[in-house]
C-alpha cells in the first residue's frame, strides 16, 4: 500500500495550525432546527483548509458534529455506525463517565451543556484576528442560520497570551505530526521521539501501530464521488480520510482556590508558592521544564532556542522524581518513555522484551507514550487574574475563569480517553497511591483508600514532602465528542437529500 | 511460603434453572460490578484466605465461529463456573466452604445438572473441579493476610508520617529507618499493628515445585531426537495455516460492550472472563497445548516476582482447557480499566499474547506464531471484547489496592524488617513512602 500525499486543500484548517495568530474565537454549540436549513448554510460557509496562505487570513471557520449532529443530517445508520463506538456512545455514557472521572460534581448531571438533554449537533467555531471577531461572526451567521439552528450556547474565549489561567504558560508541548509520513512506526523506538504519524491524528494514514483505524469506508456511487478513495480499500470511498475526532471539554478553573491553597501550604512566602505551583504542574509559570534539558536532540521539537529550552527533556534524567514530582501534571499528561525502559539494544533489548534483569519499583510502569498522544487546541476563558489578585475573596459576581479544552485524535479511547484514565485521573498513576492530578483530578473517594487528595513531592535524601487535603480545583462544566469532517465529508453531509 | 491455589468448579446448568441462577447471582450485588461482600448466599469477606473469587456463567457467544471453517454449530453445555484463587490447598478451602456455608452454595448449585438436595456439597465440588492449563500469580507466597497486614502498616507509617513531618524533615534516610522501626515495634508490642511470620513452605509443594522446575526441560531433551524432525513437519503445516487461516473480528455491538462495561471499574482492579473455540484440528490444538505449558512454566519458574514479563497488573489468572480440549476460557484480575491492560499486554507482551491466544478462532493473523496478531490492535481489541463474557459476581479481598500498591507495601516492610541495608537501599527504601 502506498501512502498518498497529503491534500491539506482538504483538511480543516484547526489540524494543522491552531490559529494561534487569530486571537479571539468564539465557539457557537448548535443544534439543527431545520435540516435543508443547515444544510445549505454549511454548504456555503467559508470553512478554512489547511493550506498555507501568504498573507495569513485574518478569520477562520470550521465545524465538526456530535453523532446525534450527523444522525439529524441524515447521515445513513450503517454509515454513522462505522464511526468508533466512543463517538457514537458519546462523552455522557455512564460507564464511560467512571472512567473519565465525571463523576460527583463533574458528573454530566451537573453540565452546563453536553449532557444528553443539552447535546449539541454541531460546533461551528470562528476564530478571527484582534477585533475582528464580532464582524466575522455577525456577517456568518446571518442570512439563514436563525433558520438553520438552535444555539445551546456561545462559548467565547479569551486570549492570556498563552498562559492558561492558573497563570502557566500553556500549550508548550505539542506532538510534531509527520505529514510527510515517513515514519516507519511499527519498529521498536527505543528513544522518545515528539514526531508521531500522521494517522494518530488524521484518519485515513497509519497510526503508529502503522494500521488505519477504523472509520467509515462507503460504497462509491453518486453521492460519493468526490470523496477520496481509501489507502487500504482502494475500491471504497473515505469519508473519514483528513478528518478526525474533535473532542472538547469545558473545564472551569477555580484560580482564587488554587493560589489560595498554594499560599496556605506554603505560609504565604511567594517564592514558596511559586515553587509548589510549579511541582504541581512540572513546569515554571514561565514555562521551563523541572528537569534539566538534555544534550541529546529530540526529534520533532524543533530548533528554535526557546523550544530546545522547553521542550528538550525526558524524565529519564530523574527516575526518583526528585527534580519533577512522579505527579506532576506534565509528566502524567507525556511521561516521555519510548517502547522500553532504558534505552535498551541487542541482548539486553531481548531481555527486556521478557521483563527480565529490572526489578527497581518503579521500573516500567507506564505505556510507551507514542501511542497517546494528543493535538491541544483549547483556549481560555474569563478574565486574567494573577496569582496575588487571586488572594482576595471573590467579589460578588465573579467571572468564571477556565478552559475550553480542545484536543484532536484518530482513536478517543486509545489517545484522548486513556490519556484522561490511565495516567490523569489515576490515583496510582507511577507508583503512586493516594493522588491524582494535582490540577485536574476530581479527588472522589475510591474505596479502600485512605485519600485520594495527596501530592508528593519526592526528596533527594530526605523524606519525600505530602501536600494533603488538596481541593478540586477544576470543575467540569460540558463536554462532547465532535467528528471534525474533511472539507470533502463535509460537502457531502452537506448535501441535499440525505434523510 | 504459604502457596496460593486455585478452584475452578464447573457444572453444566439445568435449562430450566438458568433464570433462577441468574437471579440468585444478581442478588449478591448491591448493583452490577458492586458485590455485597457479606450477602446472604456466600458471604466472601468471612473467608480470610480468599484472594480473588467470582461466579461466572460461560455463555460463549461465539460457539458458532467455526462456521468460518465449514463447520456446524457445535452444541456445548452452558456452564456455572465457580472460581477463586487463595492461600493454601484449594480442596481444604472448598470443604471448608461447604462445612461454613452451605445454604447458599446449595441454593446456587441446585441449579445445576445433577445436583440434588441430597448431594455430598463438598464432594461434588471438588468432583466438578477442572484444572487449569495455565495459571499465573502475581506474586507466589504473599498471602491475604500478608497483603492485609502491610496495608495497616503502610498507613500507619503514613499516618506516623504524616503527623510528625515536621521531627522528620532533614533526618537522613538510616535515622528515619530507625525512627519508624521504633515506632513500628511500639505498635507491635500493643497489639496495633501485626506483621506475622511466614509460614514454612509445604515440603510437598516444594518437592513437586522442584521436580517440575528440573522434570520439564529434562523431558524436552529427552524428546529432542521427535522435537527435531516433529517440528519441521508441524510448522510446515503451522505456516500453512498462519497465512490461510480466517480472522473474525468484527465491530462488537455496543449492547455488548455496555453489558461488559457495567460490570468495570468500580475499583481500582476488574475482573476479566473471555472464552472461545480452538481452530480445528490437531496441529493448532496442539500447538496451543504446547504455548500454554510454555507460559505455564514461566509463570510457575520465572515471573514470580509481580511481572508477567513486563506486565505489572495482573493479580491471578488462568486459562482452563474444556469440552475435550476444543475451547478454552481465560480469567484474569487486572489493575486499570480495559482499555488500559489491552494496551499493556499488546505493547508489552504481544508475543506472548499471541503464543498464547492465536489458535483461537478468528485471532488476527500472526507470524511465526509471535509476530503481528495483536499489533493489529483494533482488530485484537475486537476480538477480545467480541469473546468477553458478564462475569456475573466478582470478589477481591482487598479493594482499593493494586498489585503495585501490593509489591509497595511488602518492599516497605521487608525494608522495615531489616537492619542491614545499604546507603543507597535505604533512599530507596525512604523514597517508597
């Protein structure tokens, strides 16, 4: 099988750039009120491709559908089931929910959207330059989108110059994707490399298990003709090819909480809190990484020196956690690894293929990360507040602060849900017990365990320091999982005639 | 060492009687995944050398799959399994069953074929006991009172910890040893904490321990001359079938799936029951008799030491051999959610993953028996969902621990328990708290 190129004519734009030159966006959660409506307002609006244009544009579009969005347009039964059953079954379902950690106040019960009563269709969402935002939007949605849908609600965002609002400098460590494919990732890696294939982002290439994951393939005929043929069936039509699984989660942010609780665990010295804030997350608010960066280059994290001083580093350097906690957010989020423990090759490669000759406690605990990773698209919102405004009591009214968290993946469960599972909600993530995330984690009993509100902070010689009691300090408010369809797909959800 | 055992009691129901197991079974759950530990028919936490147990009703959903094959639908009795893993000998642990509770037991296997109000209880489970080809534990000797014991002793070191960080912040790692070796000895000595000895290793377990260590290689040399020209034939034909043989893995209806996954992480550890049909004939039968052993003889010799290779989650598991060896059922109790030990086990083991399932009907297709299978990992995660069954009652002695959190604790106390340890072990002995 050849891998063709890569037609970036086809591909929502959101893919390959972010749009972080565009600092205002909104995002508008919609549900379809009229079917031919929709249909032709999709058909006309100006959704952004992945191209490189020169001068960059100054506004973008793109959309993506939940399974009950492409269900309402009419998109065949048999086609809609080939989509992944984590699609279909939604963010909301109630096992999945255990796994997700949305349970108690994160429960769907308690969303502001998302939840099976207030399910969006689709997102449209509109990014635009400074100022912008509100022409774009006004001159998108006239005509007739009242027509068309019924808003959920708007999700406006702001930009704290890539800083998340605990005040970090966010969206650091990104995975390269290989457009160009030339990956040969079925091999064994044994070093951590930040490329990763093309199809761990984008369906129809391969994935790192150099496989195509499943997606809905669908018999050519008039309809879908202008769909591109798939790699691996050459006799059918991709409809997932260049698209992939958006999925957002609407993360609210208590700020005050967080430096308030820093504080007090610290007695108030702001050098102290600083540094606890950093062990939390694993990196400075600026955004240096705990670790030392390393002499060796990484594949795929750039050149540039800002980028060698952020993102140069794997834990290999710190396998007692003394510099970066085991729990930190980053390390959680990408522990780093590669296949094996230890960079081994020839006959200690073979004895590690068997487990054999490490026997240390921590040794190889987490899965070889190549094959979770995710592409963050998120953007804040509410307005900025530092960390000693964060200090006051909040005033009648407070604006809420937090995160409309973004990611794009091939594979929900593989990537996104076993990045939230296995490694951000565990609270034996590493070796650890006792804690999950020290942002994110929902801190609800388990039973049998004393406490899941820890963090550990690993000592040199000493006894490792315990922050206990720590507060859920990130509340999820909605959430769904979105198909975010090729340009072509689009076209042809788009079309007339569907139901 | 105290050995662990394993039970597999397994009788064919009574047609009629199905919903009425169904129903008994349903009963000893607060709510599906959630066993009432001390329900009324079999109250599990009462037996304090019981690991791992769980009634399983075998209704393999893929009995037709040899249909890829030509073959007619077999007909196979619907099995009642009864399963538990625990410290000592596994017959005693079954008498011992039936003498403490034996209303419910009866209640159960009433609703089996052949077992009447006047049936011997104990007997006949141990009659109905199948073996298993292959078994593994996590970590041979530690017993449920061992895990319990340095469970209480970790959060008492923690709690000790904890209340006195500030005493202990920049003592170095021997004077914080001996701080919490007092301190644990104090609680000893009032009867707060227990750390009891290890029993001494039954001489015939040893014996057989030793003779199967040493008698399995030495029969293989033995059989060398047959092992050189049988192969040749055999993998000849091995081949034939690897690049011929049928893969059924299609989509698992999502019914199913949420059948499954109502019974999954309510703890920190699941259960896991699958179950599926030989590939026909003599060659793929044998070869799976042969790639069991082989495990077998790892798990029982080599990975003794809380790692199936690199596999650190697995607590139990076995792999039992029925209907004159044409189908086989794997049970096993792993940390994490599903998802999470597919990906171990293709990314870590798929050899042995593949060794030790692809001459199962409609496996993903493998390579030199080793290679490729399972790394066609939609296709693999497929499969094993597709041959998961509702595992319908599920105990662990001790929730809210993983294995990890099991090799933690007994490190920390052999650490505790010494007084010979070196600079470096010490840190690492401080870091495990």
């Amino acid at each position: 099988m050849r891998s063709s190129e890569v037609d970036y004519n086809d591909i929502q734009g959101l893919v390959r750039f972010g749009h972080k030159q565009m600092p205002d966006a909104s995002y508008a959660l919609l549900r379809v009120r009229s079917v031919a409506a929709a249909q032709a307002w999709l058909r006309s609006a100006p959704v952004s491709s992945a191209v490189l244009m020169n001068p960059p544009p100054s506004t973008a579009l793109q959309v993506a559908f939940t399974a009950a969005g492409l269900r309402t347009l009419g998109v065949a039964t048999s086609v809609l089931a080939a989509f992944s059953p984590e699609f279909i079954a939604g963010m909301t379902e109630e096992n999945r929910s255990r796994r997700l950690g949305d349970v108690g106040s994160n429960a769907p019960s308690q969303w502001e959207w998302g939840s099976p009563a207030s399910e969006p269709h689709l997102v449209v969402m509109f990014f635009a330059a400074s100022g912008r935002l509100d022409g774009f939007v006004q001159s998108s949605t006239g005509g007739i989108w009242n027509e068309a849908f019924e808003v959920v609600r708007w999700l406006d965002t702001v930009s704290l110059d890539e800083h998340e609002p605990f005040g970090f400098n966010d969206g650091i460590s990104q995975p390269q994707i290989d457009w160009q494919q030339q990956r040969v990732a079925a091999g064994v890696q044994v070093d951590y490399s930040n490329i990763v294939a093309l199809g761990e982002f984008l369906l129809g290439y391969r994935n790192e298990y150099a496989k195509y994951t499943d997606r809905p393939l669908v018999d050519a005929d008039t309809t879908t003709a202008a769909l591109l043929a798939a790699e691996d069936a050459p006799e059918k039509k991709d409809l997932g090819r260049n698209g992939t699984y958006l999925v957002m989660r609407d993360l609210r942010q208590d700020v005050r909480s967080f430096w308030q609780f820093v504080y007090r665990q610290t007695g108030a010295d702001p050098a102290e809190a600083e540094k606890l804030a950093a062990a939390f997350v694993g990196r400075t608010r600026a955004g240096d990484p705990l670790v030392p960066i390393q002499k060796q280059a990484i594949p795929g994290i750039g050149s540039r020196p800002d980028q060698i001083r952020q993102n140069q580093f794997t834990f290999d350097q710190d396998p007692a956690g003394t510099s970066c906690p085991f729990g930190a957010h980053v390390r959680r989020a990408n522990p780093r690894n590669a296949d094996y423990p230890g960079r081994p090759t020839g006959l200690a490669l073979l004895f590690a293929t068997f487990g054999l000759g490490r026997n240390a406690f921590r040794d190889d605990l987490e899965s070889s990360v190549r094959f979770h990773r995710i592409l963050r698209r998120g953007r804040e919102y509410g307005p900025a507040l530092s960390p000693t405004d964060a200090l006051a009591p909040a005033p009648p009214n407070d604006p809420g602060r937090g995160l409309r968290f973004i990611c794009l993946n091939a594979n929900i469960s593989r990537q996104f849900e076993f990045l939230q599972n296995a490694w951000i909600m565990n609270t034996k993530f590493s070796g650890l017990t006792g804690e999950a995330d020290p942002l994110l984690g929902n801190r609800a009993a388990i039973p049998g365990c004393t406490t899941t509100r820890d963090f550990t902070i690993q000592e040199d010689t000493e006894l490792r320091r315990k922050v206990s009691g720590l507060p859920q300090f990130v509340t999820v408010r909605g959430g769904a999982y979105f198909f975010l369809p090729s340009l072509r797909a689009l076209r042809y959800f788009a079309r007339t005639g569907n139901a | 060492m105290t050995p662990q055992s394993s039970f597999m009691v397994l009788a064919p129901i009574a047609p009629p009687r199905e919903v009425e197991l169904r129903r008994l079974l349903a009963s000893m759950n607060d709510a599906p995944g959630r066993l009432n530990a001390n329900n009324a028919l079999l109250p599990f936490g009462e037996f304090d050398t019981l690991h791992m147990a769980r009634f399983v009703i075998l209704d393999d959903k893929t009995v037709d799959d040899v249909h890829i094959y030509g073959l007619s639908k077999p007909t196979y009795p619907l099995y009642l399994a009864f399963v538990g893993d625990l410290d000592g000998d596994a017959d005693k642990f079954l008498e011992e069953l039936a003498r403490r509770e034996p209303r419910g037991l009866r209640a159960i296997f009433s609703c089996c074929e052949g077992f009447t109000p006047d049936t011997h209880l104990a007997g006949w489970m141990k009659a109905h006991r199948r073996p298993a080809i292959t078994s593994y534990v996590n970590w041979p000797g530690r017993t449920v009172r061992q895990v319990r014991e340095e469970a209480a002793l970790r959060d008492a070191l923690e709690g000790y910890v904890q209340r006195n960080a500030s005493a202990l912040t920049g003592l170095s790692p021997r004077e914080i040893h001996a701080t919490l070796q007092r301190f644990a000895n104090t609680e000893k000595s009032t009867g707060r904490l227990k750390l009891s000895a290890e029993s001494s290793t039954p001489l015939g377990w040893w014996a057989r321990n030793l003779v199967h260590l040493i008698g399995v290689p030495l029969l293989l040399l033995l059989a060398s001359p047959l092992l050189i020209v049988i192969p040749v034939v055999f993998l000849i034909r091995l081949r034939r079938l690897e690049k011929t043989d049928p893969e059924l893995c299609p989509r698992v209806a999502p019914s199913y799936s949420e059948e499954l996954a109502i019974l999954e992480d309510h703890d920190v550890t699941n259960q896991f029951t699958a179950m599926g049909s030989f590939k026909p004939g003599i060659v793929r039968r044998w070869t799976a008799i042969f790639a069991l052993w082989i495990v077998d003889y790892g798990a029982r010799h080599v990975f003794t030491h809380g790692r199936l290779a690199r596999v650190r989650t697995i607590h139990f598991a076995r792999w039992v051999m029925l209907d004159n060896k044409r189908r086989l059922v794997f049970l096993s109790n792993y940390d994490g959610s599903l998802e999470s030990y597919m990906d171990d086990f293709i990314n870590k083991v798929g050899f042995g993953l593949n060794l030790a399932f692809s001459n199962g009907v409609g496996y993903p297709r493998t390579n030199w028996l080793v290679l490729d299978g399972c790394k066609d990992e939609r296709k693999f995660k497929e499969f094993l969902r597709r041959h998961q069954l509702p595992t319908q009652v599920w105990y662990k002695a001790y929730p809210g621990l993983t294995a990890v959190d099991l090799e933690r604790n007994a490190r920390i106390r052999r650490g505790l328990e010494s007084s010979s340890m070196s600079d470096q072990e010490l840190r690492d002995w401080v870091a495990l708290l």
